[in-house]
C-alpha cells in the first residue's frame, strides 16, 4: 500500500474517530486501525507518514483540527519540543489546513 493510501485511510479514520483535539485517538490505536488494512506497516514509518500529511497530534494522540484553536494547540505543543523539524511539521500542517490557520488578521465582509 502507498503511502498515499496510507494516508487517505488514516484522514477518513481521523474524520470519523478524532474531530478536534478534544478526541484525538491514541496513536497506537490509530496505527492498529491502519494496521488492518497494511500489517507490515511499523510505528516508524507511521510517524513519518502522518508527518508527512501534515496531520497533527497532542499528548493524547492524533486528531483532525476543526478550529483555528486546534490548530493553534498543535502549535504550541510542537514549540514546546523546540526542535528543527517539529517547526517544519507545524508549516505542514498549516498548509494542509489553511482554513483553520488564525494569523490575527481580520477578515473584512464584502457588502453587496
């Protein structure tokens, strides 16, 4: 299975298992789920794989962010380990989530 593949099954788990932080899953339990479907797959690769995607995780798990706070929560659970590549991850997964990211602009309304 590609990684691709990989990834599109653990977005429809996260989807359905883990909206928001307030339910992010265990990764072992989310690797178990994907392990169904790929039973070679090992916890390294997984990492790497749902780094790559740019899907987020707290000291609880794996989640799929609903709202910019999720988002922002991810943020600052990465700076806390103020290491090189969890900034690179972060850029990730801002830009796999665009929508959510809350940079302090305001948005203005066009009136019709």
């Amino acid at each position: 299975m590609t990684h691709a593949a990989i990834t599109a099954l653990l977005l429809d788990y996260l989807r359905s298992r883990a909206r928001g932080r307030a339910n992010a899953v265990p990764r072992e339990e989310a690797l178990a789920h994907i392990q169904l479907f790929e039973p070679d797959l090992r916890d390294r690769e997984f990492r790497v794989i749902y780094s790559n995607a740019g899907l987020p995780a707290c000291e609880a798990g794996l989640y799929y962010p609903t709202t910019p706070e999720d988002l922002k929560a991810f943020e600052e659970y990465m700076k806390k380990k103020s290491i090189a590549p969890c900034f690179d991850r972060i850029k990730r997964v801002r830009r796999a989530f665009p929508h959510l990211v809350d940079d302090g602009a305001v948005q203005m309304e066009l009136e019709i």
